[in-house]
C-alpha cells in the first residue's frame, strides 16, 4: 500500500481521534450516553435528517443510469446483498427475546457497509488510476440507495413486529410506511422521482444540497470518535471480531468467487469491485445503530478496528488480485 494511501488512513484515524477528544472533554455537553442529551446521539441525528438526506436525494436525482456498468454492479451487489441478507437472517434466528429488534439488522448493515468514500475513494485512485476510480464512483452511486434501503425495510418490520401488532396487515402497513417515510429512504424515492422528470437541479437547490452533503463526512469521522468517547469500548470483543472479519475477509472473498468464476469478471473491473468489498465498515453503519439505540459502543469499536485492520488486509487482497487476475 503506498503511503499516499496510507497518509489518507492516518488522516481518517486522526479525525476520530479529534472526536474523541471532544467528547472525552465534553466540549459539547455532559449529557449521560445513551440518553436525549448525548451530544453524540443529537450529532447523529443532525446527520441523520439533514446531511445524509440532503447527499442522497443530489445524489439520485443527478443520477446517470445510461452510463452505468451494470455487469460490474451486478458482480459487486449480487453478493454483497445476499451476504448482508444472510448476516441478518441468521442473527434475527439466534436474537434472544429480550434483545433489541433492531439487533439483526445493525450487525448486516455493519459487516455489510464499507467506507466508499474516505477510504474507497484515495484507495481506487492510488491503486487503480483513473479507469479504476470510475468504476468505483460508479457503483458507490448506488452503494447507499440499495444497503441502506434494504436493511432499512427490514429493521422497520422487527420494529412493527416488536410493538405487539395485531395482524399481519397492521404490521406490514407499519413497516411500510415507516420505511418510506423514513430520513433514507424518502430522499432517494424524491430523487429518482426528480430525476425520471429530467428537469435539473435548479443552481440555488443544487448548491445547498451540496453544502450540505459535504458536512457528512467530517461530521461522521468525528461523530464514530464522540461515540467512543461517551460509550467507551464495549465489555465483549466476542462479536465485534466475527462482524470485522466478515466486513474484511468474508464479503470480499464470497464477491471475488462470484465476480470472478460465477461471472468470469477479470482484470482492473475484478479488481475494483474486490477491494470495494474488502473496505472497513462506514461510518453509516454508527448512524443506523444510534437511530435505533442498538450496539452504539459495538458499531464504534468495529468501525474503528476494521479501519485499522484494513492496512493489513488490503495489501493481502491486493497481491492475491495481482496474482489471479493481473489489471
């Protein structure tokens, strides 16, 4: 890995590290964790409902579907989404009843949802050039959309399942409409909706939705370093291994058997969707956890240790692409 990758690494780490200081020094308040009041909870909320809304509905509504490479889109999200579907289903088969419902779907969507941008980004430009990072811009255009939009749908149904519905019908009216009125999944509904208009983006709308799209990751890098902070490392390390392994070794190798002998992708494209994969969790998935008041502490320790890890596995990845399937 070279050290312009690596610098980029270090500048995450230091990010989360100035989040962490804030919040072990309390500059935003002494609200307890967990509670209303955490500076840490009300940040994510702030993200929640106003930057990651504001970046996803600009990102679909300037979406170009016509230039799109659905052969590698398929190759990376095929295997991607039934891993994070399997993730899911077998926690919600072994989740005790007096645990969270929200459970299942935090560990899929932390073992399932990479860095695509902080990390993914300098990592497909430095190694992969030019041809490389469009590749990769190109899927993570549809990274959120399909994730989150799944995992979303299924967190809402446990939810409406854990309140004791009555019937099938009352529940699944629940589920729907609190996935699509839902800070997620509404902006991108609301995107692609303007974008089948094929009117643009008027400049002033496009220019705050910008401004605000750009506060997401700062505002997550220092939100992951806050949480860890005011939770603290968590008491067991047990699954929070399991979760980091399957973001680093299990979904890339099942998308590299897929893409590569399933579908005979090869070469930089193999590469590409490979090491997209294989990236550390997003600070996504510590959004997702504190909207639902689930694993916080576990999400924080995973988000972190992954993106460490991530220096030594991604080399791994690199030299094993190189030898099957030279770009």
């Amino acid at each position: 890995m070279s050290w312009g990758i690596a610098a980029k690494l270090l500048a995450i780490l230091v990010a989360v590290a100035i989040g962490w200081i804030v919040g072990r020094m309390r500059w935003l308040g002494h609200g307890e964790a967990g509670s209303d009041s955490d500076p840490a909870r009300v940040l994510a909320s702030a993200a929640y409902y106003i930057f990651v809304p504001a970046l996803l509905f600009r990102t679909t509504a300037r979406l170009d579907t016509s230039t799109l490479p659905w052969a590698f889109m398929f190759a990376f999200f095929v295997p991607v989404l039934a891993v994070v579907a399997l993730i899911y289903a077998f926690e919600r088969w072994r989740r005790r009843p007096d645990e969270a419902a929200a459970l299942p779907s935090v560990k899929a969507i932390t073992a399932g949802f990479g860095n695509t941008l902080q990390v993914g980004v300098p990592v497909a430009a430095g190694v992969f050039g030019e041809r490389g990072l469009a590749i990769h811009i190109a899927v993570v255009s549809l990274h959120s959309l399909t994730i989150l939009t799944l995992l979303t749908g299924l967190v809402e149904l446990d939810v409406a399942r854990g309140r004791g519905s009555r019937s099938f019908g009352t529940t699944l009216r629940q589920t729907v409409r609190n996935t699509v009125i839902h800070p997620v999944v509404l902006p991108v509904l609301a995107g692609l909706s303007w974008h089948v208009t094929g009117w643009p983006l008027p400049a002033v709308i496009d220019e705050v939705l910008q401004n605000l799209g750009t506060a997401v990751v700062p505002l997550c890098l220092t939100l992951i370093g806050m949480s860890l902070a005011y939770y603290g490392w968590p008491s067991s390390w047990r699954g929070i291994g399991g979760l980091v392994a399957a973001k680093l070794l299990l979904i890339p190798g099942v998308v590299l058997v897929i893409a590569h002998w399933g579908l005979g992708l090869g070469g930089l494209p193999l590469a590409v969707v490979v090491m997209l994969a294989a990236l550390p969790t997003g600070s996504n998935a510590l959004i997702f956890a504190q909207r639902y008041r689930a694993m916080e502490a576990e999400v924080t320790a995973a988000t972190v240790l992954s993106t460490v890890l991530y220096v030594a596995t991604a080399p791994l990845w690199l030299a094993l692409l190189a030898w099957l399937s030279p770009w």
